[in-house]
C-alpha cells in the first residue's frame, strides 16, 4: 500500500521547519522532508556562519587600525587564527542545526525523514524512490549557487560563499564579482584579515532603489576600511599573463588591471527546484525557476504551496520564516487567507552596517506616493560622538499627506538593530506626529530617530 499524509513539506530549511509547524498546530499529520545535511541555509551556509566569521574579523580590523581614537594601543602584533575561526564557526553552527532538528522531532503530528523528494503527479511523488501520496505540500527548497558563465574566468580561480566560510588559508588577493549582501560582507572578512580585495558590479547604482547619498557614503566607509570598489563596469576580461590571472576593466571612464589569486562569485542564487519535476505537479514557474505563488502563497496547483528562497520574492530569513508559517497555515486550513505584505527590514552586516525598511524614496516616487523626507548625520548624535562612531546617516520618508512613516534608510554603527525601532512604528501605521512624542533613553543611538522626527515635525 502506498504511504499517506496530510501534507509533506519538502525541504527542512528555515520556511519549510515553519510550515511543518505551523500545520501541525493546525492538526495536520506532516512529513517534513530534508535530502540534509540538515539545517538550511541560514544555519549551515548562510546568515549564521558568515557573521561568525564577520565578527573577529571586525575585531580584529579595530584592534588594527581604530584604537588610536579611543585613547589606546597595542604593542605587537594582533594575530589572527583563520582555522580557530573556522573550527569555531563550525562548532556553533553545529549546535545551532543539532538543537533546529531536536526542535522540529519534538513537534507532535511532524515527521522528518531524510530524502529526495520529487513530484510524480498532482498528489503524489517519490521519496526517496517509494511513492507517498499526499492532500496538501509546501514547496520549500530554498536555492543554490548560480554561476554565470563568463568568458575567460576559469574555474580553478573561482570561489564561492560556501568555500569563503571553510577557507583556512585566505588569499592574498580577492576579486568579488557582485556587490550584493554576501559580495560586501564576505568581501569585507577577507579584506579585514588582510586579503587585498576588490569588488566589482556591473550596476552603476549599487542598489537600484537606494538613496544614492547613503549608497555613496556606505561605500566610501567600506573603501575606507579597505575594499576597492568599482561600479558600472565595461568591457571586462579575464587573461593571463606570465602565468598570473589578472582582471581588465573599465570604470570612471578609466581602464582598470586587477591581478588576483582567487575570484569570489557572489553574483546571487537561483531557486532549487531542478529535481523537483514540479511539471509533473502541474507548478509553474518563471523562466529564472522561481515557483509562482499568489496571495494566498497557492502555486499553479492550488493544494500546493511555496515559501522561502525557492519563490524569489525576497531571500531573506525574515521573509522565509514568516512565508513558511503562512504557506503552512493556508496549506492546513480548510479555506486559504490572503497574506499581508509585511514591513521587510533587511540589512548587510558589514562595518559600518547597513539597513532599510519599507519603501525608499525612489520606490515611493515610482509608486507615486507624495513623501516628506528628512536626513540626518550620526556626527550630530551625542551618544555617537562620545562612542567615536559618527560614521553613518539615515533617512525617513513619510507620506506627504497622511504622515505616516513609510521608510527609513540607515548606515553606521548598530544600523541592523536600530532599524527595528521604525519597522516597529511602521509595523503600527505611526505617524511622524506620534513617533515624536515617543521618549527616548538618552544617550542611545535610537536617539537618532528622535532628533530626526523633532526636525521633520518643527517640533524642536
Ligand atoms: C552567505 C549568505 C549569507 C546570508 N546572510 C543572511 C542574513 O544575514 N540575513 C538574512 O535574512 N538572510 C541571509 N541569507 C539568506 C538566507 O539564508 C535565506 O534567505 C534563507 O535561509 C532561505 O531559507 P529557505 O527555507 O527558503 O531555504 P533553505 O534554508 O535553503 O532550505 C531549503 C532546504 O530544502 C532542502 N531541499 C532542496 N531540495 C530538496 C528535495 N528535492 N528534497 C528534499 N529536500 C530538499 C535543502 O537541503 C535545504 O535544507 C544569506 C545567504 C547566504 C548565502
């Protein structure tokens, strides 16, 4: 007799860990499919190990070259341990996947099994080469590693984010390809402990709907601290001279020759379905793999659900967990309920941090919402001065008409956490009018927000 379940959620990464609980609060039987190693992204190759490695590489940069400000010094040499870092690294990552699968075995009605799974019909597919049926999936298998193919860029030079995260030895010298989030930050650990890297992307905004004030600044402070940086690149090559690999470009009306030892490609992923045969599920999907999914997360075959990375919609965690538990729930109910558009705070965990929520001016001028801007430095913050971190700025928009906070865009110190207390204020539809009579602990960095909606009200 074939096996039988209420749904099967495929992939046991973040969104799919939510959706299996998410049903199973519901009261769904569900068999929750990993083809392992078992963790997801973000706890094995994504989020987590990268700011373990991020972390005592700012350190270490610090101790390096920004203790003079802070009335200290160091005589000798910091040293800098890559494979402690990485054996580390690898010990939490371990724990944190350990403690994700005892998490997800002790949910009633949830059942993992390790496989592949693919689709053979409507409501059927293979794990593992035995056939199972079921009423309702959660497509939910993240994404991989995309690697154009450019001419000239041979494949002993590349790298990519999986091997930055168990490299031992560092290169001397890096070329990054991409200027995306794991470009800048995996581009910036190597930079900090001493890989001479320079970055490149082919766009000439560094993010199309950023501010170009904050763009410009955040680059300069990443510069600063050491990465080149080039944008807008023309007419690229790759060659070879007397037996080195180098990089031609052009940028700035200039001509450019990069030599390198190794070429991290962090030119973005592609969502993991190839072995899916979603066809035979009757899903579609866009011409990039993407799984379609509508208001409900409802694929083309509408008892079929997708959320996380594998969508396309926006590869963050936030996004994956809060999709997974909604894709869950609306696989689990009888009637599926549309799904909000939440306040999407994302951030680049670089030094300085970056970090944005809810619209940019530039969205809100294409959507063509009338807004009230303000800005403001982190060189006119108390609290940052005395800190010796007036590195950074910030913009709020807020409708013109109704007042409503409806972004805020922020690089400098802390920008990961500090973007939260207007997500929060977006979150709840607050006005500029009421975010100022919030009090603030003074002195905070949070401050900032204060100093800036007093401005924008006239209420100084
Ligand atoms: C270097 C790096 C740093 C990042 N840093 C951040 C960060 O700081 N903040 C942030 O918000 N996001 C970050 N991200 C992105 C974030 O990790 C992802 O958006 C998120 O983890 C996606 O979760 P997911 O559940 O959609 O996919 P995944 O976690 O990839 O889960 C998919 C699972 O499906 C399994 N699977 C695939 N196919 C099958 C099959 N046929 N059968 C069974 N199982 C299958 C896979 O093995 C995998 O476990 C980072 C990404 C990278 C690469």
């Amino acid at each position: 007799m074939k096996e039988k379940t209420d749904m099967i959620v495929i992939g046991a990464g973040s969104a799919g860990r939510y959706a299996a609980r998410a049903a199973a609060t519901l009261g769904k039987m569900v068999t929750l499919v990993e083809k392992g190693p078992f963790g997801g992204l973000c706890i094995l190759k994504g989020c987590m190990p990268s700011k373990a490695l991020l972390k005592p590489a700012h350190v270490y940069h610090m101790m390096k070259h920004r203790l003079e400000p802070l009335g200290l010094g160091i005589d000798g040499t910091p040293r800098v341990d890559v494979p402690a870092i990485v054996r580390m690294k690898n010990a939490m990552i371990r724990e944190m996947a350990e403690d994700a699968r005892k998490v997800v075995e002790q949910t009633q009605g949830v059942t993992l099994r390790t496989g592949n799974f693919r689709f053979t019909g409507t409501n059927a597919g293979m794990l593992d080469g035995a056939p199972i049926l079921f009423d309702k999936a959660v497509i939910a298998t993240g994404s991989r590693i995309h690697l154009p193919a450019i001419a000239g860029l041979e494949a002993d030079w590349m790298i990519t984010s999986d091997d930055v995260l168990e490299m031992e030895r560092l290169p001397s010298s890096t070329l990054v390809l991409g200027g995306g989030p794991v470009g800048l930050e995996l581009g910036q650990y190597l930079s900090c402990l001493g890989s001479d890297v320079t970055l490149v992307d082919t766009n000439m905004n560094w993010h199309p709907h950023t501010d170009p004030e904050i763009a410009r600044e955040y680059l300069g402070a990443l510069a600063s601290r050491g990465m080149t940086i080039h944008l807008g690149i023309r007419n690229e090559r790759f060659g070879i001279q007397e037996g080195k690999p180098f990089f031609q470009f052009q940028s700035g009306g200039k001509n450019h020759t990069v030599s390198f030892e190794k070429v991290l490609v962090a030119t973005g992923r592609r969502p993991d379905t190839s072995m899916l045969d979603l066809q035979a599920a009757q899903v579609h999907t866009t011409k990039h793999g993407q799984v379609q999914v509508d208001q409900f997360l409802r694929t083309s075959n509408h008892n079929i659900f997708a959320a996380g990375d594998v969508t396309g919609i926006l590869p963050v965690l936030n996004l994956a967990t809060f999709h997974g538990e909604m894709a869950g729930r609306n696989a689990a109910l009888p009637e599926p309920v549309p799904v909000r558009e939440p306040v999407v705070p994302v951030a680049i965990f670089t030094d300085p941090e970056y970090a944005r929520a809810g619209l940019t001016e530039t969205q809100a001028s294409m959507r063509r919402v009338p807004v009230i801007t303000g800005r403001i430095s982190f060189s006119d913050l108390g609290k940052a001065i005395v800190y010796r971190e007036t590195e950074g700025g910030l913009k709020i928009i807020a409708h013109a008409k109704t007042r409503e906070i409806l972004g805020v865009e922020i690089f400098g110190a802390g920008a990961s956490d500090l973007v939260h207390t207007l997500t929060a204020a977006m979150h709840f539809h607050a006005t500029i009018d009421q975010y100022q009579e919030m009090l603030h602990i003074h002195p905070t960095f949070s401050e900032i927000f204060k100093y800036l909606v007093d401005d924008m009200t006239g209420s100084l």
